[in-house]
C-alpha cells in the first residue's frame, strides 16, 4: 500500500487523480444511500448529480493517473526499483482496486441508465424545451407510462438510437438550437406494435361508447347545451369482419398513403389493401389513381396516424372552459364567465404575469359590470385560477407554443384528410363520408336531452 502511494505521488498529476477518483467514489457511495432511503423525493438535478456527473469524474480521476505515469514516465524508473521487492502483493492489490472501481463503474453506469430512462431525466432536466411536454404528459391518461415505453423500442438497438437521438437533442438545447416548437409528428418513434400494442389490441372489439359533452354559451346565463354521441369505436369481430372507427386497424387491411407535408395532415393519395390482396387506390382531383404515386412521405397507418398526441395532447381553448364550467371549479354563477374567460385566454400574457393578469381582467370586466353580491364575488378568485390554469397548461411563448399549434387529429381534423368525399378511385368511388360510420349523433346542443332521461342521466 505504502508503494502504491508512493506511485500515485510521483507526479502531481497521478495524485490529483487519485484524489478526485476517491473523492468521487465516496460522494456517489453516500449519495447513492441517500437516494435509496429517500426515494422518489429527491429532485432531477440530484439524480444527474449522483449518476451521470459523479461516475464521469470517477472515470476522469482514473485517466489521470496513467496520465501522469506517461507524463513523467522518464522517473518511473526509480518508482519501479521500490517496487520489485513484492511485485506480487502488488498486482494482487492493483487486481483488487480494480475490481473495486469496476464494481463501482458498472454500479454507476447502471444506475445512470436507469435515471436517464425515468420521467424526471426526460421531462425536467431541459426545463424551457420540455416542459410544455412534460405537463401535458403529467394530465394525459398515460401518466403513469414511462416515457421510454413509447420513445425508446425493445432491444439494445432501440436503446442505443434513443440514446443517440437524445445526445443530439441534449447538444441542441446547451447550444440553444432546438427547434421552437418541437415539430411534430415524432419521425424516429419506435414502431406501435413495440409501444401502443403492448397494452391496446387492434384485434379486439370495442363495444360502441356514449360520449357526452356538455357546451356554454357566452351569454350573461352561460346556457348549457348537451352534445350526446354513439361513438362506433369497432375493430375486428370475431367472424373475421371489421368495423367502426377501429377498422383502419385491423390486421387483415392494409392502409397506406401518402402525405405531401410534414404534419401529415395533406394526402392526395391513399392505398387500401384488403385481406386477398386486392388493391384500391384513392386520390384527390389532380392525382390520377392509376398513375404513379405521387412525390411524398409514403406510409402505412398505425396507432399514430390518428391519436397523434396519445399523451402531450395540448387543449382547445373553448372545450377547456367548458370542461371547467362543467366540473363547477369556474361557476356558471359568475354573469359572461365563459365570455370573459375566453377573452382572458386570447391576451398576449407571459408566463410570469399571466395568474395575476387574468385575475386582473375578470376584476376589471366584474366591476365595471355593476356590483355582485359578496356569495357570488368570491366565485372570481376560483374562476381566475382555474382559467390560468387552462392558460400555463397550454401556453408556452418561449417554444412559440400558443392555441392550435399542435393539431389534434382523432377528430374531424384527422378524418377529414381523406374521409372528405373528394379522394376518388379510379370508377369514381369516394372514401366515405358519412359521418354515421364513426358516431352517431343521438342529441346535439339540447339543453335537456331526452335520450340522457331514457338513461337516467339527465338533469346534467
């Protein structure tokens, strides 16, 4: 040990090696204790700290050593005459440390893996560029999904792209190059027979589901209205034969197309391969279906195509408020609150004045609308903050984020890109556009349905 010593004091470089190595074992060995009795209550930056920044100065002090041994290698020779009279206890003790440091190497880089695939590593570290992300992430109904299920497939492959993906998005946001917003869709997601279909079946039938979704209107009243769906989920039934929404899904059809933008959202071209092999094809006006394809991004629908945004789906403003009305959190006691609401999400806030401001704007519209009684007045405060809310959740200026950046489409946006009557064969058939193939519509803007009575739910 005292040679050892001697070796690693030969040079001031080999020392300061060695001291940095020890002094990094020790912080990640205490460290590494306090995360595992503390669990989940530790924040992001103490986890990089303890898995990424401390095993790369543990592996730094290692170099360091050789380093100096090279540097100073025409002393080494007299270092290397105390040495030789127990050579061998020596390389047992050097085996030893070895052994030790790649104990504590392989403990680091495993743990290191196992932070960067966590939820903290992927939404709070790059707060400016990820966070409008992560909070919609944080709201969706996979929050409880790791994002590496879905952004990183099966295999030492899938690992080893995201993680270079993820080195370039890391280098993007330290040199402030990342894209603002961060485009979508995602064009290196992994497959959704890897992610989606892990969990969803496309070979099972969904029932037919009644949606209901209540409206306001912006007068003094705020007028409820009801909306009421029959929802034709579908999917494959067990005869074989398909039908609903999920149709597109099924194993035995094959549906392809092209899109002439990056956002998927324009398709002249659309291929249907049934399960015999036969081929239609379907185009827009200046597209001839029995011509080559035109020039595009050439794609099979998936999962994707269609539930865009399963997990980062960004609000509408109108459908947010009314979701709020609805849930009582913004009363419909306050006169014009849905008006007023919308006027507040419509101003050019910024994400330090915008909680205060709204506030602002709903006292200034309240009082200059006469007085309110004292019950009623202190509605202002829960209705401020749950619209603020609606804005920080939607909003970002700094990433260029604001109302309908990102379009949802497993709505009518989505199924109007080909279901619009105007994508043709070549006899003149179109892509249906019926809307009774996906829902039908068993009550619209009704202020008391009389189908929800017959379910003994109305009164809503």
């Amino acid at each position: 040990m005292r040679r050892l010593i001697l070796l690693f004091r030969s040079n001031w470089i080999s020392a300061l090696g060695a001291v940095v190595t020890t002094l990094a074992f020790m912080g990640f060995v205490t460290t590494w204790i306090y995360l595992s009795l503390h669990g989940a209550s530790h924040g992001p930056y103490l986890g990089m700290f303890a898995f990424i920044g401390l095993p790369m100065v543990f592996v730094a002090g290692l170099l360091l050593i050789p380093v100096g041994l090279l540097v100073y290698r025409n002393q080494l020779r007299q270092r290397m005459d105390l040495l030789t009279r127990k050579p061998f206890r020596l390389v047992r003790f050097i085996l030893l440390l070895t052994l030790i440091n790649v104990a504590v190497a392989g403990t680091a880089g495993y743990e290191a893996v196992h932070f960067m695939d966590s939820q903290q590593f992927c939404g709070s570290l790059c707060h400016e560029v990820m966070s409008p992300t992560y909070d919609t992430y944080i709201d969706s109904p996979h929050a409880r999904v790791r994002c590496v299920e879905c952004h990183i497939g099966p295999g030492a492959s899938g690992f080893v792209k995201a993680k270079v993906s993820g080195l370039l998005r890391v280098a993007a946001v330290l040199f402030d190059t990342s894209r603002r917003p961060i485009p979508t869709p995602v064009h290196d997601m992994a497959p959704t027979e890897d992610t989606c279909e892990q969990c969803h079946w496309p070979e099972r039938y969904v029932e037919d589901r009644l949606v209901v979704r209540q409206h306001f209107a912006d007068d003094e009243a705020v007028s409820a209205s009801t909306n009421v769906l029959l929802m034709r989920v579908g999917g494959t039934r067990s005869d074989g034969s398909a039908s609903g929404i999920h149709w597109h899904a099924q194993p035995g059809s094959v549906v392809s197309y092209i899109s002439t933008d990056d956002s998927r959202t324009k398709i002249p071209w659309v291929k249907l391969t049934d399960a015999a092999g036969k081929e239609r094809i379907f185009t827009i006006e200046d597209v001839d279906p029995k011509g080559p394809p035109p020039p595009g991004q050439l794609r099979t629908m998936n999962c994707v195509d269609c539930h865009n945004q399963p997990s980062h789906r960004f609000q509408d403003r109108g459908q947010a408020l009314d979701e709020g009305i609805a849930s009582g959190v913004i009363s419909r006691r306050l006169p014009f609150v849905r008006k007023v609401g919308m006027e507040a999400l419509e101003l050019g806030w910024t994400r330090e004045n915008a909680k205060a401001g709204i506030r602002q704007h709903l006292d200034r519209f309240y009082a200059g609308n006469g007085s309110l009684p004292p019950d009623v007045q202190a509605l202002i405060g829960p209705a401020s903050d749950a619209i603020a809310e609606i804005w920080m959740r939607n909003i970002h200026p700094a990433m260029n984020i604001t109302w309908g950046t990102y379009r949802d489409l497993d709505g009518h946006d989505g199924c109007m890109r080909c279901h619009d009557g105007e994508h043709l064969d070549a006899d003149g058939e179109s892509i249906t556009a019926d809307c009774e193939a996906c829902h039908a519509t068993l009550a619209e803007k009704e202020s008391d349905p009389d189908v929800l009575k017959r379910f003994g739910i109305g009164g809503r």
